[in-house]
C-alpha cells in the first residue's frame, strides 16, 4: 500500500491543473492518467481544433484579399500533409510542456487506470501508452524523493494508494451520439475524431449547433466544403444571447453555410462514398440530404466507467454527472472526494478555463488555505466559439436577467460603426446588458460580442462584469483608436449617458 497527499484521477486541464496547484503548496501528488496528460483539450479539442481553424483563417484571408481588396491572390491547394503536421507539433510541444511542469513540480505522474476502492483508497492498473491495455508495468514522469511513502517506487507505482488528505476526480467527457449513429472515423465522425479522418471531404452535414458544431462548420466552409449545420432548437448556440445567435447565423449563412434550426434527424445510413440523411425541419416535409462526411456534435456525457463509484459510496445523476455536496468546495457527499472538470453538472460550464479554476479551487481546499478560496463564480467564466465570425460573452444574457426578475437596459452597438470594423467588414456586435438603477445605469449583468478576434477582447468583459462595474465606471477608462475594443468603449459611453459616435 502506497501512500501519498492527493491522488488525482485523470490528467486532463483539471487534473493536472489541481495537481500542479497542490504540488506547489507543498503536498505530495500522485496523477493517474491512463491516456496521456492534457487529455481532450490538448490531444482532440481545443489545441489541434483551433491550430486548424488559424489555418482557415488564413484561407479565408485569401479569399477577402481577392475579392475585397484587389491582391490578386489565388489559393493553389492545400497541402493536408502539411497542415496536419504543423497542427500535430503545435500539440506535441504543448504535450511536452504540459509533462515538463508536471515534472519539474514533483507530480508523480502514473500511467494507469485507476478505481476506487474506499473513501481514500484507490487502485492503480498500469496501461501501456501505445495500446492503452493493461500491461503490469508503469511508465512514471517526474518521481521526486520525498513524496510519501512509495510514491517514488517507479517500478511499482501501480497497485493500492492511499490519500491522506483527498481524491480528485477529472476523468473529463467523451462525445455523445445519437441512438443509430455509429461513428466509424471516416464517414460518421465524432468531435474527437473529425480532426484525424482522412482528407479533406467535399461535403459535410454537421449535426448540432453548439459551439462545437459550429466551430467545425466553420472550419470545413473555409476548407471548400459544402456544409449544412442542423440544430434542434431554434437558433443557433441556444444557450447564448438572442442577438448572439441572430448575428451569427447571418455571418455563417453570408459564408455559404445552409443553417436548418428546428430541425432533426429522422435517419443516417452510411454508403461507400459517404452518408444520407433524413432531416425533419420545424416546418414542411422532411428533407434528404447527401454528405461525404456526417459530424454528430451533440455535446459529451461525463466519463466515470471503471471509477468504481460505489466502493467510496458516490453515485452519479441521471445524465451522468457527479454532483458536489458542496459547490465552494467542489467536495462531494463522500468528504475528501472533490470533482473537477466535465464530470460537473451545470452550473460548471465544461470549458478547459474553468476547469483550471476549479483545480485551483481544490487543490488549495485540500491544501488547508485560510481563508477557504472563494468558490468558482460561474456567470463570470468567458464562453468563446472560434467560428468565422467568432462569438464571445461573460455573464447573464438578456433573457436570462430578466428571468431572474431583474430591470435590465440593454445596448446594443455595431461592429462596422467604428472605423476599425469598417475595415475587417464582417459585421458583428457588442451588446450590453445592465441592470437599471433609478433614471440611469446601475451593475453590469452581461456582454455579449459577435464578429473578428472577440475571442481577444473578451477579457476586459469578464472584469467588468467579475466587478460589478457599472457604465460609468468604464466610460472612465480610453480605448485605443482605431480598434474593434473601441466598440466597447462606446457601448458603455452610452450607456453612461456620454455617448460620441452611437446615436
């Protein structure tokens, strides 16, 4: 029986977020990860997705330099081979980064599947990397003397720990699918595998109208594709800003993509060459559509087979998730068992960021802090999609305050109402909403951005509304001329009754 501070179980951005964090106060860390450190977000998702979409980027920029601004510019190819390189290093330098911290922090990193089998016990099962199946021996990164009993013995790491002071539970998300939709990697792909099948298809019909769906819709668009993106609800990101969704649908259906909200899949069935689909829309007759390439992006569902649940008295809910007792702490009914990551009902957000909060939040919680770390504030956390255009919001939006029974005033100001808008022309918006104080503007609920790099100016957003700024609070402060963030500016000028440029 070995013994150590903390056990982690999973190493993804809430993993090795926690173990860093609590290795760096002192305590003695063990990480069991079964795949490799990074998890989803590093190896499947955001990294390698988003290296893709700067390369559609720069098609597109092709494509405006032609058409808008007479560089007689033509796009000869795209070398697949190429791409796909530059994105695999992009992740293979963030990967060995990644393992050097964890390294250099003392992190006991263990290659293995773990389950628990008590409260503060858990099983080790080393795995070989390359097949992921149970071999008998360990590959350890970073064993440091000093850690606790055993926990240096890189030749046995594997076997029964103990945690003096918790474990933490990271195990992260896989993608959902739909009940006869067999993904195969090629022609039903998944959002884990679309980055890694085959070539670049002709046609892809995407299915679902998160971020995640549109993000890849977008990226296909760029990359010649004919894409149809079909969502379910009404609109598109159904859980962001009315505006939010209005804006984008225009800017994707601008770039070719045909958008189907209210509508379903009746029925896939794969062919040699590719799939056809059965789709019903909100209104007429259901539609048959043809794709090289089918992408079920219908969200993920939290992964806990093989944790052994039971054996330390935890259950999951009935979509999957391990509900904390304790939201400040992220501490489960089982006291010592913390939960980080996607394996968090709602209000988490299941977002790489948010979970390195919350293995901020649990690390320093087991590390005995006083005071006890404020608690993770969920409606100040950045929501981004890295379509063309992108979208980016913190806070509540304007249904969402008014459900809450709030007095809210909105502004709403356009992207190509400055200058520097004029000059990306591809429209978009900054919206405010805040809550109304008497015969003016009191705190600032919720921002909401549509349209280039908003990604980067989110940021600003999430202190404003982190504060409980007010209009006039940041009517104070000079945004640079010209810029995109100007639009902000002006928004909250006008909002504070100073208004230059917006009527």
């Amino acid at each position: 029986m070995h013994e150590t501070d903390i056990i982690v179980i999973g190493g993804g951005t809430g993993g090795y977020s926690t173990a860093l964090r609590a290795a760096a106060l002192g305590l003695d860390v063990v990480l069991a990860e079964r795949d490799l450190v990074g998890g989803t977000c590093l190896h499947r998702g955001c990294i390698p997705s988003k290296a893709m979409l700067h390369a559609a980027e720069l098609v597109d920029g092709i494509s405006e330099a032609r058409e808008r601004w007479g560089v007689k510019a033509t796009l000869e190819a795209v070398d697949w081979s190429a791409l796909t390189a530059t994105r695999d290093d992009i992740v293979a330098r963030n990967h060995r980064g990644v393992e050097g911290h964890l390294s250099h922090a003392g992190v006991h990193v263990v290659r293995g599947s773990a389950a628990l089998t008590g409260p503060r016990t858990v099983r080790i099962t080393p795995v070989g990397v390359a097949t992921g199946t149970a071999t008998g021996t360990a590959i350890s990164a970073g064993a440091h003397a000093g850690m606790g009993t055993g926990a240096g013995a890189d030749a046995d790491a594997g076997g029964e720990w103990t945690a003096r002071r918790g474990i933490v539970l990271a195990t992260g998300s896989r993608p959902r699918t739909l009940p006869g939709l067999a993904p195969d990697g090629q022609r039903v792909v998944t959002s884990d595998d679309a980055l890694f099948a085959p070539g670049l298809p002709a046609s892809v019909l995407v299915l679902g109208g998160g971020a995640i769906g549109v993000e890849y819709a977008s990226l296909h668009r760029s990359m010649g594709a004919d894409v149809t993106l079909v969502e379910a609800a009404d609109r598109l990101l159904p859980l962001e800003d009315a505006d939010v969704s209005r804006h984008l649908t225009r800017g994707l259906k601008k770039r070719g993509i045909k958008v189907l909200t209210g509508a379903r899949l009746e029925h896939a069935e794969p062919y040699p060459d590719g799939v056809r689909a059965t789709v019903r829309p909100a209104r007429g007759k259901p539609r048959t559509l043809d794709a090289q390439r089918l992408l079920v992006a219908v969200g993920r569902a939290p992964v806990t087979d093989g944790l052994n649940l039971g054996a330390a008295g935890l259950t999951t809910d009935d979509r999957g998730f391990i509900a904390p007792a304790d939201w400040s702490r992220l501490e489960t009914a089982v006291p010592g068992i913390h939960v980080v990551g996607d394996l968090l009902p709602p209000p988490s957000l299941g977002l790489a960021h948010a979970s390195f909060a919350e293995g901020l939040l649990v690390a320093e919680t087991l590390a005995g802090l006083s005071p006890q770390p404020r608690p993770v504030d969920y409606d100040t956390v950045p929501r981004v999609t890295y379509s063309s255009p992108q979208t980016a919001a913190v806070g509540l939006s304007e249904a969402q305050a008014r459900e809450r029974g709030l007095d809210v005033v909105v502004n709403t100001m356009p992207l190509t109402a400055v200058a520097k808008g004029m000059v990306h022309g591809q429209g978009g918006m900054v919206k405010v909403v805040a809550e109304r104080a008497g015969e003016g503007t009191g705190q600032v609920l919720g921002v909401h951005l549509v349209g280039p790099h908003v990604s980067e100016m989110v940021a600003e957003s999430q202190l404003i509304v982190g504060w409980d700024a007010e209009p006039s609070d940041v009517a104070q402060h000079i945004h640079p001329h010209p810029t995109l963030s100007e639009a902000v500016g002006e928004a909250f000028l006008t909002l504070a009754g100073r208004g230059l440029h917006q009527i």
